[in-house]
C-alpha cells in the first residue's frame, strides 16, 4: 500500500489577459480508516493511563509517609534490666499521671493496668516538676521495688519556665537511678511547644544513654481539642483513654519480651495475686 497522499485541487483564476492555475492542498488526507481507528485509540488509551499513574504515585507517597512517620515499637534489644523481677508498675509523674480532673478508675494508668492485667501504683502528683520527681524518687517509687517504672514529666516545668538543661539534668538524675536500681524505665514525654517539641530531642538521648524506652508526645492531638479536655491542659476521660491507648502498645510487646527472659519461675504466682491498683500519699 503506498503512504498516504494528499488530494490537490485546482482553481482557474483570470488576471488580466493571463489564466492562472491555483493548486492547494486538500485538509483531508488520503489515509486508511483502521490507521485512523488505531490513532484514536492510542489517544484515548494514553488520556486514561495518566489519572491511573497519578494515583499510583499518590498511593506510594502515602504509603512512604506512613512508614516514615509510623509508631514504632521498641527497640528490644537495646532495654536495659528486661528480665527485673517483681511484678508491680509505677506510674510515676505530674497530674496528668495523677489523674487531675477524672475519677481514679478513668485515669491512663489505671485504664493501661485494667487493659494489660497488671498490678500498678499511681505515683502521680499534681503539678510536679522533674525536680519535685527526682527529691520524692525514693519515698513515692523504689519502696514498691517495681519491675517497671514509667516516667512522666515536663509539663510543668515548661510552664514554670524552668531551663530546659535542667529539665534533662534532673529527668537523666531520675532515669540513671531507676536504671540502677535493677527496673525497667519508659519515659512518657509530652510535647508542651507551639512550634515544635522543645523536650524531644534531649528526651531521646536520656533513653538512648540508658537503655530506657521513650513514648513520644503522649497528648499528641488531645491539647487542641476542648472536647478532650476538662480544662486547657489536663485530659479528660475520653482522653485519658486515648493515652491509655498508646502506652498499651508501647507496653504490650515490652512485658511480652520481659516475662519470656525471665521465664515461668519469675512470674507472679496466680494463688497470690497483687492488688490491681495502690496509691500514694
């Protein structure tokens, strides 16, 4: 078959005494109906796989993005004193970890007990600082000689303006001595800044340098809705549950991975059950 050719047609045209032949082209093409079925097709086919590709791509960064920024469990690995013994958990902190504004059986650490079945004390004090943890270390925590203890400070020494290499002398003070004393350690920290989280970045390094297990912005997304509040900073019962959430899956493959290095002798007696909840003060 030859390649297609254009049509020509031809117009007369007198100027003057003189005839003149014009010759131009016709817009139409001499090309073969399937070759001009297989173009549109191809037109059409290319239209449709760009929106295919964009999700796709769409999809991919998504997926990256949650990978990226997904809660990770702990490093196992790397926790110091998995297999203490003893079976009681200390909720060691501020009025958050108290429970300010809530009834007791609503507060986080008693909802993280009543969830992971352990025996637990609220050693939570209201409007604590990490120096006012570090001077009660000894009297409100290792007395109970817990297996694990979780620390939860910083709030208040954000809105008492205290320098913030204070805050991680006393929090690094608190977290060595626990580490000492032959317990786990996960420090609970809470992200008090407007524009960035001022405590991260010195909390990690504490946990880092002791082998303790850090929850990061435990309040993440509950300080900016009232309806998580019962007043501007303290959680209400529905947020103390969302917080309970989130120290549950820290906690779960931790003590999961703690009771099987310590195997079936170091574990609490069923004949002899701990009381599910003590307080102190």
């Amino acid at each position: 078959m030859t390649s297609p050719q254009r049509q020509k047609r031809s117009t007369v045209r007198r100027f003057g005494g003189s005839v003149v032949r014009l010759e131009q082209s016709n817009p139409r093409t001499l090309e073969p109906p399937n070759a001009l079925r297989k173009r549109a097709k191809g037109t059409t086919q290319s239209r449709r796989r760009w929106p295919l590709a964009l999700t796709g791509l769409l999809v991919l960064a998504l997926v990256a993005g949650w990978y990226l920024t997904r809660q990770r469990g702990p490093d196992l690995g790397r926790v110091a004193n998995l297999a203490a013994p003893g079976e009681v958990v200390v909720f060691f902190g501020d009025s958050i970890t108290q429970g300010y504004g809530v009834r007791a059986e609503e507060s986080f650490p008693s909802l993280v007990a009543s969830d992971l079945g352990i025996a637990m004390v609220n050693a939570g004090v209201t409007g604590d600082t990490t120096a006012g943890g570090l001077a009660r270390l000894e009297r409100d925590v290792l007395p109970h000689q817990p297996r694990l203890t979780l620390v939860e400070f910083g709030g208040n020494d954000f809105l008492r303006r205290v320098p913030l290499e204070e805050t991680l002398k006393n929090l690094d003070a608190i977290v060595k001595t626990l580490i000492a004393q032959g317990m786990m350690v996960v420090i609970l920290e809470v992200n008090v800044g407007l524009m960035g989280d001022p405590y991260l970045k010195g909390y990690r390094a504490v946990a880092e340098r002791y082998g303790a297990v850090l929850a990061e912005d435990i309040l993440s997304g509950i300080l900016g809705k009232p309806d998580l509040k019962v007043d501007a900073i303290h959680p209400n019962a529905q947020g103390h549950r969302l917080i309970a959430e989130r120290v549950v899956k820290v906690l779960r493959p931790l003590l999961k991975e703690a009771d099987r290095r310590r195997g079936p002798m170091g574990r609490q007696s069923l004949d002899f059950p701990l009381p599910a909840f003590r307080g102190v003060g």
